[in-house]
C-alpha cells in the first residue's frame, strides 16, 4: 500500500466531497453524494428506492418462475409487441412522500410513441455510489427494523446483489428494513475481498490510520443505532458447512449454505439466537432447490476463545446487545442461486419480525437474475448523458463526455452502478461485472438547454434532456434557433442537423445502436461545438434480457467465507 492510497483516503477523511478515489491504477468515479451524502438524506432516498419496482402487468416484469426469459431471437425488426413504462414514475403517497408502486403500463402506448415516464429523476434514478460513503437506504415505517448489510467483502455477490434488489425491488408494508448493500464499494468494484484487508476483521479494534477507519465507524454507529432490532450481515462462502465431516466440499470448516451465530442466546438484552436461527432454517428448508442445498447452524462459540470471530461485525454487536447473524449462501452456486438463498432467508426473518413486504419480482433464481439484469438505467453529467444498460453492447463509441470532468457523477435504477476508469479506459461497473466498456468522446458541455420538442407518432411532447421515449412508428426532434441536433447512426442531416428531420427505425444503421438488439438509439443535441444533452430512442419492445447466468469477470474469487 503506497503512500498515495493513504494521502487519498485521508483527503475522503476530510471530506472534501471528493467523489473520486484514485487506487493504483484505477480511478474509481462515483455520484458527488447527491442523494447519498448524509444519513438524514438517506430517509428520502429510502422512499424513491422504489421507483423501479416492476409492477404486475408491465411487460418488463422479469419472467415469471418457469416462463422463457424474453427470446433473444427476436428480429430487430419485429414490430414492438408492447411499449412499456417500465421507468414508471413515482406516484405520490400523499401522507408520507413514500413511493407508491408505479402504475401498470398502459395499453395506449401499444398504439403509438410515449416518453418513458421517468422524468422525476429523484424517483426513477435513486442511487448513487461513492468510494467514500456506502449507502444506508431506509425503508418503511415504524416498527420493528432489520438492519441488513451487503458487501463487506468484494467477492461475494450472492449477498450483495439480494441487498440491492432488496433496496430496489421490495416494498415494505410494515415495519423497517434498513439496507446497506455496498460496505465496501471499492473492494465489490475490484471483485477483491478486501482491498485493504479483510473488513469483516475490523471491529475489534481498528488503528485510526486505517483506511477504512470511517467506514468501520459509520457501520458502528449504524449497528447500535436504537432503531435497530436485527442485523444480517450478508456473505457468501465455499462449500456447504455441515456440523460433522462429510466429504471435502460438505464440512465443519466450510461455510455455505449456514446461520452463524456467536453463542446461543444473549442476556441483554435477553435474545435466543439459536432458537430465532433454527426459526428461519426450518422456513428456509422448506424451499430449496435441491436436498443437498440444505441451511444448518453454525454457533462459533465466539466468547469461548474464537479469536477470528471475535474481530467480526457481527460479534460486534451481540457483544453490544444488538441480535445479529452472519447468513451464508454457497460459494458453489452462481449469483442468482446464492442471492435467491439468501432473500429467502431475510424474507424469513422478515416475517419473524412481523414486516410485512411486497416483491417485484418471483422469487426463484430466474426471477432474480431477471430483476438484477432488467431496467438499468444510468446517467451522467446532471442526466445530460443517459444511458439503457440492458442487454447493452460490450463497446459504446464516441460517448459524450465533459472535458476536465475526471469523475463524472453518475445516479443510477440500482445499487452498485459506477464509471469507472482504468487502463483500458473506462467501464461501466455493476458489482463485480462490467456492462460495458466506453469510448468517450470530451466536450464542452451547454447546460442552457432545458426542454427538447418531440413530435411522436405524431404526437407533440416536451421532454428534458436525458429521457428515454418510445417510438412506434417517427419520430422528429425540435431544438431551438442555433442548436442541431445528431440522430447517433441515421445520417438524415439537412445543413448539418437533424433536427425537425422525421425519423423512422429503418433511418438508423443497427451497429449505432446502444443495445445488441438495435433498438435503442441515441439523440444527442449540440449548440456549436458543446455538447447540450441527449436522448434514447427506442423502437420495439424493452431489451432483452441477458440469459446467461451471472459470471463476474474481474478475477478470482476467494475460497474464504465469513
Ligand atoms: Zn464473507
């Protein structure tokens, strides 16, 4: 660890707002804490958290268990089956500014073009992440509360991954979950345990000079605030942990597929911790998808001499009188299996605690690989630039990007989005995966430009730059006096611009498009030489989703669990 990795983490210490963390050769590039900054501000974001909640209905609904995933076959140019809504806007509930579910799509867009309502970007865009700060999201109304946590090591994305859909695709109804789903966003980033060490054995004690030394403070707090009632530290470990050998994979040592706990029960504030675990494994076992993925206690014993436990978060809070639980899903499996695991086991610890929630999506490993993989979305530069990232291609050229900008912020449909920059250049992450890598193109950037004039399918709209619109059959963009207008892939310009030029799908050359399927495209908007803004056009239905299972691609991942 070179002195550049300290001097950089002490400036985050003094919080100077620095959004961007430089760790050897990569630059990692986040959201300048819009949203996300404060833990008091994390109250409003827990109520947009929502806004991407796939109602039924909405054709963009992730399949349901035992239907295909949408065929990737379709033809480019098959005629759009249905246009959905699916960035639906939040709808207000009146008392309480809480997210309502969004409204189904309606039948009106079959018939001719819409603007994708997700103008209200604080709704449709919640998340933002940073190096610096991991994001508390807070859900729902007084209650008991469960605190769960994500992430504190980087090469876990089963636990990761079911703590941001539970951030993005649950609803509560009673009671409050409190969500972490990126301890440690540098090290998820890297797919790297822990880049500066092993988080899970800071809580002991931990030097001051530690770079995540206000990391391991803020969880603290969080841990033993008064509102928490129980706490799931999510992980993901090798094997499948059973109390007495069994063969190599299947034994005492290993970790998967377990309940952990410290000691049996606490005394204050008086909790049985064995009884509570053997509750939610008995529910949990009654939904597996194979015998042999079977749920089992582990008790480490913790105060008897564990000395390994003894340094982990959870240990951290029983010993301060918090209820808490390491939950263990299978290393063995992909990311869906493992996150399917572990929703089943906050869903039943959920019901312990008497919250009441609503899901959206089918819980089975295909409904959540469908909700992880479908509507996302990011923006950058204040949405000047949006981009569609499902079923994206592994290349964008040419994207605009703001000259002397070196950490664009970005806000995203989900948890774990980021730019970030490294040798090859720059990469759009999604926890351990990278969507897509990006060429951009550096502009000056116009901010002067507020409202973009569409007639869709003949019918007349105004939109701001970085929506997303739905076009059946032509579309026409109107910017005013001295701005043009570059319809990314058609090459209609009349003097240089495409503006007030009617465009149809065939106008476009499918390479240009932003998705494999060639049915998004990119409007971008120009004054001069600067960049003003942009918009996505999409032809047909919503992208595909991937099929392939979840694989992460930036190196190995460890054998370890807890
Ligand atoms: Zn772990």
């Amino acid at each position: 660890m070179g002195a550049k990795w300290i001097n950089i983490f002490e400036n985050r210490r003094m919080r100077t707002g620095a959004a961007c963390v430089a760790f050897a050769l990569i630059l990692y590039c986040a959201a300048t804490s819009l949203i996300f900054s404060s833990e008091t501000e994390t109250k409003e974001q827990s109520q947009t958290a929502l806004a991407t909640f796939v109602g039924p209905g909405n054709p963009d609904l992730p399949a349901p268990a035992g239907a295909p995933l949408s065929s990737s076959a379709q033809s480019a140019d098959a005629p759009p089956q249905a246009a959905s809504a699916s960035f639906s806007p939040a709808a207000q509930d009146e008392a309480t500014q809480a997210v309502a579910l969004p409204p189904v799509a309606s039948a009106a867009g079959q018939e001719k073009g819409e603007v994708l309502p997700h103008k209200d970007r604080a709704g449709a865009l919640p998340f933002s992440s940073s190096a610096a700060h991991f994001n508390l999201l807070k859900m729902g109304r007084e209650g008991s509360t469960l605190l769960v946590i994500g992430g504190i090591q980087g090469d876990e994305p089963g636990g990761f991954s079911a703590a941001a859909l539970l951030a993005s695709a649950y609803r509560i109804r009673k009671g409050r979950v409190w969500v972490v789903p990126d301890l440690n966003f540098p090290s998820i980033l890297q797919r790297h345990r822990g880049i500066f060490g092993d988080m899970n054995r800071k809580f002991a004690s931990l030097d001051a000079s530690d770079p995540e030394y206000d990391i391991i403070s803020r969880i603290k707090g969080i841990l033993l605030d008064e509102e928490v009632d129980l706490i799931l530290n999510l992980h993901d470990g090798s094997g499948f942990y059973r109390p007495t050998w069994e063969d190599k994979l299947r034994n005492p040592k290993r970790w998967g597929q377990a309940l952990i706990i410290d000691q049996e029960e606490m005394t204050r504030p008086p909790f049985l911790l064995e009884k509570t675990a053997g509750r939610v494994e008995t529910e949990v076992n009654r939904a597996l998808m194979d015998p042999g993925h079977r749920y089992h206690i582990n008790n480490t014993l913790t105060a008897q001499g564990n000395e390994e436990m003894a340094k982990t978060l959870s240990w951290f809070a029983v010993r301060n009188g918090k209820p808490a639980f390491g939950i263990e899903a299978s290393k063995e499996f992909g990311t869906e299996y493992r996150s399917y695991y572990h929703l089943r086991v906050i869903e039943a610890f959920m019901d312990f605690l008497g919250i009441e929630f609503e899901r959206g999506f089918p819980l089975d490993p295909k409904g959540v690989l469908g909700a992880l993989n479908s509507n996302i979305l990011l923006s950058a530069f204040n949405d000047r630039v949006i981009l569609h990232l499902d079923d994206v291609r592994p290349q964008l050229w040419r994207v605009p990007f703001r000259k002397n900008d070196p950490c664009p912020a970005i806000r995203g449909s989900k948890p774990l989005l980021a730019l970030v920059q490294d040798k090859q250049g720059w990469r759009v992450a999604y926890g351990n995966h990278t969507l897509t890598r990006i060429n951009p193109e550096f502009f000056d950037f116009d901010e002067s430009l507020h409202k973009i004039d569409l007639i869709l399918d003949g019918q007349a709209h105004s939109v701001r730059p970085g929506e997303i619109v739905q076009v059946r059959e032509a579309f026409r963009v109107n910017v005013p006096e001295g701005f043009r207008v570059n319809a990314i892939g058609a090459q209609k310009e009349v003097n240089g611009s495409e503006a007030g030029v009617l465009l149809k799908r065939k106008d476009f050359m499918p390479r240009f498009s932003v998705d494999r399927n060639a049915s998004i495209y990119r409007v971008e908007v120009y004054k001069g030489k600067a960049f003003a803004g942009m918009l996505l056009v999409r032809f047909g239905p919503s992208p595909v989703l991937r099929e392939r299972p979840l694989t992460a691609d930036q190196g190995p991942e460890s054998d370890l669990g807890f």
